[in-house]
C-alpha cells in the first residue's frame, strides 16, 4: 500500500500535463520484479557503499541519474553496474554514485560537499575551479543531468562532461541546450519506439562546449535480453528499454569516462607513477 501511495503521489507531482500514455511508459520502468527485488535485498547496493562516509577527497566526481522512477541501486541497470565498476577501479581518484533523477538536488548537495575542502560551508573560486564533474543519466535521468549541469554553471562550477542517454525532457526542465559550463556533452538516442529520446542538443556557447555527437541507435530488428526490466516496459518502451541496457552504447560510455578519470588517477598525489 505504500508503495502504491509514493507511485502516486509522485505522478500527481511529476507527471501533470503529460498524455497518459507517455506516463504509463515512464512509470512502467519503475515498477520492479520480483527478482529484482530480491537481488536488491539479498545483497549490498552500490548506492549504500557509496553512501558511506568519503576519507579521501577525491579529484573527480561522477554522478549518475536513473530513468522514470528506477531505484538509484537497480541492480540490473546499465548506470548502477557502471558506476559500481567506476567505483572500484577509480576510488583513490574519484567518488562515483547514482541517484533517482527526481534527486538531483541531494547530487547537487553531495558535490558541493565534496568540493568545499576547508570545510567552511561555503565554495572558494579555487574549489569551483578544481572541480572535476561527470554527469551521465537515461530518459529522466538525462534530463536531470543537464538540469544539474546549469544548476553548476549558475554557481560558477565547471563539469567535464555530460552524457545523455535517450533524454526525456522533464516538465520543468530543459534538456536540449547544453550550458556554457560543461566542457564535452554527448547524446545517444534511439528514434524508433513510441517513447524515443531528444535527437539533438546543442551548445549554449560552442565555443566553450564542444559536442561530441548526437548518435542515432537503431533497434528496429533487434532482439536484446534486458534481464530483470519489467514486462510493462517490454510492451510498451521496448526500443527505449534497449537503449538503456545495450552493451554496446554502455561501452562508448564507460570508455569516454574512463579517458577522463585515467587522467585524473595519473595526476592525483601517490599515483603518479601509476598508468592504465
């Protein structure tokens, strides 16, 4: 019943305004199976370990945005696995965590933390300079992530790069005009299914982001597996399902991420020597 009660309550807050098919969509990704639920329970999240207190302040930071209403710690989703693996290999150098996108002001909190070295509750322009930010994020969550991104930009932080990954724009936000802050953004999008993502953005000032592309994905005769997603999205989202859970586009975005941070390790104290 409470579930039920928060479903609700957050279509009523979120979802106002939108045709009732395109609601239905976006909620049915949220809905979890049974086996979800039980990996969830059943083993640490990546989103807990990464809840825990940070003892060495880290010189980059990569924050990830779910989908429609995804649990930050999906375990069968492309941006938890990812950022669990990043978390890993990367955890002198980088503090990696994912976040439900309708959160993005406790990711905005969280960076700010991180950032404010001297621990005086306010940002330096030396900390907003040193600041190495990575925003990536799926449907709601790309949007989040570029909502987050101007939010930065307004309180003169820079990010290094947003990835964005069949954004859906978010009553409220926007989610095709990438701002000045961000040095590189990039966008997948799969143009085939009822409930497709943004199929261009662009920058607010080119000469400050540079946009690495906007890549179309084809699934109209494919067939991919996307273990533990909901039937509702099977039916109803199946390309943008894909999207989401396609090896292939996840690669490109760890390996992008992983060109920023392998610079990051390289130049953080104690790891200089160190190189992969």
């Amino acid at each position: 019943m409470s579930s039920f009660s928060a479903l609700a309550a957050f279509v009523r807050k979120h979802c106002q305004g939108l045709p009732l098919p395109f609601v239905l969509l976006l909620t049915a990704a949220a809905i979890p199976t049974h086996a979800q639920h039980m990996l969830a329970t059943s083993t640490p999240s990546a989103a807990a370990s990464a809840s825990e207190p940070v003892h060495n302040v880290p010189s980059a930071i990569v924050i990830g945005f779910m989908g429609g209403m995804v649990k930050r710690d999906a375990p069968f989703r492309s941006e938890v696995q990812l950022a669990a693996k990043l978390r890993e290999e990367y955890s002198s150098a980088a503090y990696v965590d994912t976040y439900e996108n309708a959160h993005w002001k406790d990711a905005r909190k969280k960076i700010l933390a991180l950032l404010d070295t001297d621990h005086d509750g306010k940002l330096s322009v030396e900390e907003k300079q040193k600041a190495r930010i990575i925003l990536f994020g799926h449907s709601w969550g790309a949007s989040a992530t570029v909502t987050l991104a101007r939010d930065l930009r307004d309180q003169g932080i820079p990010v290094l790069l947003t990835v964005q990954v069949d954004s859906v724009q978010k009553i409220g936000q926007k989610d095709d005009m990438i701002p000045s802050n961000v040095a590189e953004a990039i966008n997948f999008f799969q143009p085939d299914g009822f409930l497709h993502g943004r199929k261009l953005i662009q920058a607010e000032d080119p000469e400050k982001t540079k946009i690495l592309g906007n890549q179309a994905i084809s699934y109209k005769n494919s067939s991919l597996s996307c273990k533990g997603y909901p039937w509702q999205q099977r039916v109803f989202a199946k390309e943008h399902m894909y999207i989401e859970c396609d090896p292939k586009v996840w690669t490109q975005i760890e390996s992008l991420i992983r060109s920023k941070l392998q610079v990051e390790q390289a130049t953080t104290p104690g790891n200089e020597s160190r190189g992969n």
